[in-house]
C-alpha cells in the first residue's frame, strides 16, 4: 500500500504518541499507584499469597521505588517504541516490530489504568482508542496487510469512539472533568457557566461528527470538522497552561499532552487524504 501523502502523517501521529507519552513518563508521572495501592485489589494478594502487611507494603520506600522505576522503564520503552516508528517503514525487521507492538500493548494497559482512576468510566478508556490503536494500525499498514477501504473503516471507527467519548464527558453524561473547563477558562474570556455552555454545545457537535463521517455526501465536512477541532484541543493542553513567567517549565510541564493527543486531529487527516487518493 504506497500512501505518498498520508503514510507520513500516520507515522508521525504514532510516533508523536509514542514520544508523548515517554516524555511523561520519563519527567512526570503515571497513574500506576491507582493500581497497586489499591487496597480492595491488592490486599489479598500481599497477604494472603505473601503473607505480608498492607500497612508495611504501602508505606515501604522500596514499592515506592518499584513504582518510580516502573514508570520511568516504562517510558523508556515509549522512547524506543517513538524511534522504532522512525525506522519501521525502511527496514521492516522483527525488532522493531515488536517493540512497536509491545509499547502499543502498554498504551492499552495505560488507558485501562486511567479509567481505573476514573472510577471505571467507559468513556475514559475509549477516549484513547486512536492513541493506542495507532500502533497496530501503523505496522498492518506499513506491512500492507489491509486493503485501502479496510484501513479507511477502522480509522473512521477510531475518530467516531474517541468523538462520542469526548462527547459523553462535554454534555455531562459524565462529571465534566475540571481540566476540560480550566482549559476553556484558561484560552477565552468567559464565565464558568458559560463554559460549559460551550462544553455542551462542543459534545453535541462530537456525536455529530461520529455520525456524518460515514455519511458519503457530509463526511469531508465532518472530518475537517474533527480535523480542526482535533487540533485545537490537542493545542489547547499548552495554550491553556502556558505561563510567560514560566516559559520553559510551561512547555516541559503541557507539550507533552498535546503532542499525544495530535492523532486526534491527524487522523481524520489521513481519511481526508485517502478520500482524494480514492477518487483520483
């Protein structure tokens, strides 16, 4: 499959994931005490199975040490698997393959971790099906394991789960996350209700989205919609938290959040581009 125009767009979207997400992991922090200081989860195990105590496990510097370790290998492997994307297209080997695969797998594992803090909310975990399908989608491309119309189905599947689950968040289906308001207080001049005003309006626009991009005749409307939209809020994560005092650390502390959430825009790029590919 040669996509001289759109191939480029979806590997750099994995590997704005890939290096977003190590970007985070190496400087900042990951949700994996939401799991193993779980006490509901984990106390049978430390001690019935290790015949522990709880109060000693929590509390030892050594699980803290395995957790800061845990997520700092972690993001080593993001790193690994941002540079394997790089050199998957040229050079196809086995290495690079999985270490793609493998980092796509936590990208999953990671998304499960932040619906867990999010106590099991659906929506969180889907909110994130472009950034931890784009993995797998990149290598069954690259390795032209899918017709041109499968891959179109599957990234307009990925656009309308991440909309919908953007969607559920902004009408209020689901708490209406703080950050989500921060972020619009943060970029215009308006009040808090009329925030979420906007919000609502935002997430109305989501399902229509999710619906119009499988519409023939609507769907390049809808996808420059999702395009522009997708970067915005993307853009938004930095705009929001930018701070001309604190120039620098502004940027170490946001950009990392924008540059994963890039396929959210990119994607719906590459369906515009396969569409022009199709009709040509």
């Amino acid at each position: 499959m040669k996509g001289l125009q759109w191939l480029p767009i979806l590997k750099f979207s994995t590997f704005f994931v890939f290096f977003g997400r190590a970007w985070q992991h190496l400087f900042w922090d990951a949700p994996y005490r939401s799991l193993l200081w779980d006490e509901s989860l984990l106390k049978p195990v430390v001690e019935g199975l290790f015949g522990g105590s709880w109060t000693t496990y929590v509390t030892a510097t050594s699980t803290d040490v395995f957790i800061q370790n845990s997520i700092f290998y972690t993001g080593v492997l993001y790193l690994m698997a941002a540079i394997a994307v790089l050199f998957y297209e040229k050079y196809r080997n086995k290495l690079l393959y999985y270490i793609i695969i493998f980092g796509g797998a936590n990208l999953i594992f990671l998304s499960f971790l932040l619906m867990k803090e999010k106590f099991y909310h659906f929506a969180q975990f889907f909110e994130h099906a472009i950034q931890f399908s784009l993995p797998f989608v990149f290598v069954k491309t690259v390795r032209e394991e899918w017709t041109l119309r499968r891959l179109e189905i599957v990234l307009k599947l990925l656009v309308a789960i991440v909309f919908v689950s953007h969607g559920l968040y902004a009408i209020g289906y689901y708490p209406v996350p703080g950050n989500f308001v921060d972020m619009v207080l943060g970029i215009l001049p308006m009040s808090e209700s009329q925030a979420k005003i906007l919000l609502s309006v935002a997430g109305f626009m989501d399902f229509l989205v999710a619906f119009y991009i499988f519409v023939p005749r609507v769907k390049v409307f809808a996808l420059w919609y999702a395009v522009v939209w997708g970067l915005l809020t993307a853009f938004a994560r930095i705009v929001s938290g930018f701070h001309i005092d604190f120039a620098l650390q502004s940027i170490h502390q946001e950009l990392y959040g924008t540059l994963y959430r890039l396929g959210h825009g990119l994607v719906p790029l590459v369906l515009l581009l396969i569409h022009r590919e199709q009709k040509a």
